[in-house]
C-alpha cells in the first residue's frame, strides 16, 4: 500500500522558509564536511606515496619482541622510516 503525503501550499512555504533560514548552516556543514574529504584523501595519498603501510607492518612485530633500552634504539629507527 502507498501512503501519499500531501503538503498544503502554507506548509510548503514554511518548508522553504525553514531551508532558507538554516542554509547558512547548512553550507557551513557542507564545507566542513568538503575539508573532512580533502584531508583525509590527502592522507590518505600521502600514506600510499610513502608506503607507510607497509612500514609500519614490517616494523609493527619487531618492536613487540624488542624490551628496555632496545626499544628506544627501535622507535627511533622507526621514526627514520617514516620521515
């Protein structure tokens, strides 16, 4: 079964009035939503570029097995490969 809604021409001109009073607010969200992407893509580009990935997988289990002053010379060869 369709259940149609219909909307009188008064409710649809507070509608519109209601758009128009928030798309200030409404085009902010967009463009901070439109920041969120460009960051995270170039990131995302970045991460790819560099293969920080595969960096951090080849290292993530040696430094499980590394412990005390080992560990320090370890982050800080890490820390070279990913600069």
């Amino acid at each position: 079964m369709q259940v149609c809604v219909c909307v009188s021409g008064f409710d649809r001109v507070g509608l519109l009035q209601n758009f128009v009073e928030n798309f200030s607010e409404f085009s902010a969200a967009q463009r901070n939503a439109g920041k969120h992407v460009t960051i995270m893509s170039e990131l995302s580009r970045l991460v790819d570029t560099r293969t920080l990935m595969q960096v951090i997988c080849n290292l993530h289990m040696p430094l499980y097995v590394v412990s005390g002053s080992r560990q320090q010379s370890a982050l800080v060869f890490v820390r070279i490969c990913i600069a």
